[in-house]
C-alpha cells in the first residue's frame, strides 16, 4: 500500500480554527502556479534531486565501487566506513542507517551485521569525538568517504586534513589513498583537483543537486549500499512518489497536499512551528533530516531588508516525547502543526506478557503487544491534540523499507519544492549560511576571506560592563 496522508485534523470543522474550505479552494488555484513553478525550474535543469531516480549511470557507478571495495578480503576486509561530512552530507546517510539496518547496527558484531562494515558519521568537528572514533578503529580495515560538493567546507575539509595525515602515517601513502573516496562536485572543486591529482576514487553529486537534496546521489546511497541497503529499492520508492505527485491539481498530489496544509498553517493562522513526528526508532533521524530540509530551504528574505519567512520546523519522536513536548503542544501556545509518521504493524513485534492480574495499573497491559502500545499512544495523542484545537495530520507508511523509505524521502524534498513557490523563495540556496563561513575563513586566515576579515574587525566587542 502506498505512503498515505491523513489530513482530517488540519481542517474545519474538525479542529476548531483550522484551514477552512474556503482557504482550501483558494490554495488549489495557487498550487496550480507553484506546481507550474517547479516544473518550469526542472526543466530548466535546476532540480536535479527529481532525475535521481533514474540515473542509472550514477546509481551504477555506486554500485561498482561498493563492489571493488567488497573484494577486499583478510586483514584487509571493510569492518568501518566512516563519512566526513555535514549537513546535508551527513543527516542523510544518518537516517537511512537508523531507518533501514537493524537496531543498534554499530554494536551488533560480524555476524549480526551479515559480514557488512559498520558505519559511523562525522558531522562536526568536535575533537573529542574524533579522536576518540580514529583512537578505536582499525585504519587497514576502514573507509573514509569524503563528502563535500564544493571540496571547501571548512568542518568537512578539516576533518579530511587530520584523517588524511593519519592514514599517511599509520600505512603509508599509498595505502592511505586506497581508504579515501570522495564524493563531490563532478568536475571542480579542491576534492576533485585533488583526486584527479592523486588518483583517489570519486563519485559524483550532480551539479544541479544541492546538499539538503542529495540522499538519493553517492552521498546517501554509497553509505547505504556499502552497509548493504537496497538502494534500487530506494530509488523505485522515490520514483513512484514522483509519478503520484506528477498532477497539478491539488487533491492529486500527495506531496503538494502536504505543502500546501503547512503553508496556510504558517501564513493564515500563525502555525509557524512545525512539528515532525515519527512513531518509532527507525525513522526518528528522518526527523532531524526534515529539519534541515525545511529549514535552510523555506527560512528566506524574498526582498533584502525584509522580516524573512518559512516556519521553523522541529523533530519529535513518539511515544518518547509525549513525556517531554507533548505537554507544550498540548497547552502552549497555538503556534504548531504536527505531522505525525506512522507504520503499519509488521511481523515483528513484542508481546506484553499478563503479570500482577491483581494491579490494575498493570494488568491492562497483559495481552496486548508493543506495537499495539505505540499505534494507539499516538492515535490517542492525535485524538488530544485535536480535542484541543491544536491541528495535526498523519502520514501512513506500510512498513520501513527501502521503499517505503524512497517515497517518503521524495514526498518531503517535493513538499519543500512546492512551498518555497508558495512562499515565494529560492528553497535552493542558502545565503543566510554564508556570512558566517566567511568570518570563519577569515579568522583562520584564508587568503581569499579579506573582506570577511574587515567584516569581522567592525562588529562590536565585548562591553566589559555587560558581561558578568
């Protein structure tokens, strides 16, 4: 059954306030120009991220190289991929290795993880944390795939300078090219002036795919593939979302729907926070990875000088945060929308065994199972939510896998594609990032960071009578 979405708690009269037919029938005319908008930037070559599905060059490439990297046998076997990376680069590979491995997958041993590597995700530059991972791992035996389109992200590229000289050291620079792989920009970039250089493996992330929109390139589906993810079936997913969300008409396009219900939301009854939450582990990172998709892409000035728009967006996960958020959604104030994700019950599952008949607060309980538990935490939570007022919608999933995965993945790029044309913004860039990168080159000194620098010298400095 395909990914579904249950709106019925965003809308009047369910909700007391919510998003009226009226509202509704005039969105529709809307989401027929945003939709137009986004074909018309596909056409022009700018949205990469919807041709990925059907790149089968690159998806092969992925492919022959997580095979070559197979054949390494003995004292020189896969047991860790590391990914240098940020952003983007990281929350990707992130969500799909809690989504699609088994729980825990870094802790289970060789035989738990079916002979494949573990996989670990650098995405800062905390020393401590670095150290620690390269103090541990075994480098004759570890991969470390350097992802950075442009090949000069301060973190990424640091990152690379300390593994690099580590590798050097430890085996010799021969060997400590064979454990590097860079995926980056196809033609220019530091990465690729350097491999080219060097000889070091590459693969490459389209030129007109953008960070937040590349899970489905090498920066996703080479860590997905070497921890033996079905990637094909990611793909097939995406590309089925695709199709579905190909009509401009509005009740026809599951993702323009979706875009739509939070745009008037946020712009015509002050819902500005909005509120991803999956039911269950295995997509709780896929929250953190909608986050940055949402934010840096809707987060814009559609003229300089004014206020900004785009809602702000925060990760949840049931039924943990019904002990912590829930309480805020609940009663604070009437500023959020929630999106609950939800999974059909699978084969797997726990029963709750029929212990102390003679406590009621526990006898309840017996018989049943926890994933009954966790539907009905969240179909209860739903309920209150909109007993309250407070608007939510549900996203259904037939199970967590490689498909499953893909269609949600593209409903989400898709929906921050539709809204930016609904806000009026550029969802593809990110200028509000770039201030702060130039004062960090010029405060470490890069040569080409001058400007930043006198930048940097004009701002206030600490008033001694202000700080305490």
């Amino acid at each position: 059954m395909p990914l579904r979405l249950d709106y019925t708690n965003m809308m009047a009269p369910a909700i007391a306030g919510g998003i009226t037919d009226a509202e509704w029938r005039a969105i529709e005319a809307r989401f027929a120009t945003a939709h137009a908008g986004v074909a018309a930037l596909h056409g022009e070559g700018t949205l990469g991220f919807l041709d990925l599905p059907d790149d089968r060059d690159l998806h092969r490439a992925t492919q022959e190289y997580v095979a070559r990297v197979a054949r390494r046998a003995g004292a020189d076997a896969l047991a860790d991929v590391v990914v240098l990376g940020i952003g983007g680069s990281a929350l990707g590979p992130i969500a799909l290795r809690t989504a699609l491995r088994p729980p825990q997958w870094n802790l289970l041993d060789d035989a738990g993880r079916g002979g494949r590597p573990r996989l670990h995700v650098l995405d800062n530059v905390d020393p401590a944390n670095i150290d620690a991972l390269l103090g541990r791992l075994d480098l004759r035996r570890s991969l470390f795939v350097v992802t950075s389109k442009s090949g000069g992200t301060a973190e990424t590229m640091a990152q690379y300078l300390v593994v690099r000289a580590r590798l050097v050291s430890a085996l010799g620079d021969a060997a400590a090219k064979e454990r590097l792989v860079f995926v980056t920009d196809p033609e220019k970039g530091a990465l690729r002036a350097i491999a080219r250089a060097e000889g070091i493996a590459t693969l490459p992330i389209p030129a007109n795919v953008g960070g937040r929109f590349s899970v489905l390139t090498p920066v996703g589906t080479l860590p997905a593939a070497l921890i033996g993810i079905d990637v094909a079936g990611l793909l097939a997913g995406a590309a089925d979302m695709r199709t579905r969300c190909a009509s401009g008409t509005l009740r026809q396009n599951v993702a323009g729907t979706y875009a739509a219900l939070q745009f008037l939301a946020d712009t015509a009854h002050g819902r500005h926070v909005q509120v991803l939450m999956p039911y269950g582990d295995a997509l709780r990172d896929m929250a953190d990875w909608f986050v940055q998709l949402w934010a840096e892409s809707l987060g814009k000035h559609r003229v300089a000088g004014d206020e900004g728009v785009g809602p702000t967006p925060l990760a949840a996960l049931g039924a943990t945060d019904q002990h912590s958020q829930v309480q805020l959604f609940m009663e604070g104030p009437p500023d959020k929308t929630v999106t609950f994700i939800a999974v059909e019950q699978g084969a797997r599952d726990v029963e709750i065994p029929a212990l102390h008949a003679d406590i009621p607060e526990l006898a309840y309980l017996g018989g049943h199972r926890l994933g009954e538990l966790l539907d009905i935490e969240r179909r209860a939570t739903a309920g209150a939510l909109a007993r309250r007022g407070r608007p939510n919608m549900t996203l259904q999933m037939e199970s967590v896998d490689a498909f499953g995965v893909g269609e949600l993945l593209m409903l989400l790029e898709l929906a921050t594609a539709y809204a930016g044309q609904l806000y009026g913004v550029d969802a593809f860039n990110q200028p509000g990032v770039e201030l702060g990168k130039q004062f960090t080159y010029a405060m470490l000194g890069r040569a080409d960071a001058e400007a930043a620098r006198k930048e940097w010298e004009l701002l206030p400095k600490p008033d001694p009578e202000r700080v305490i």
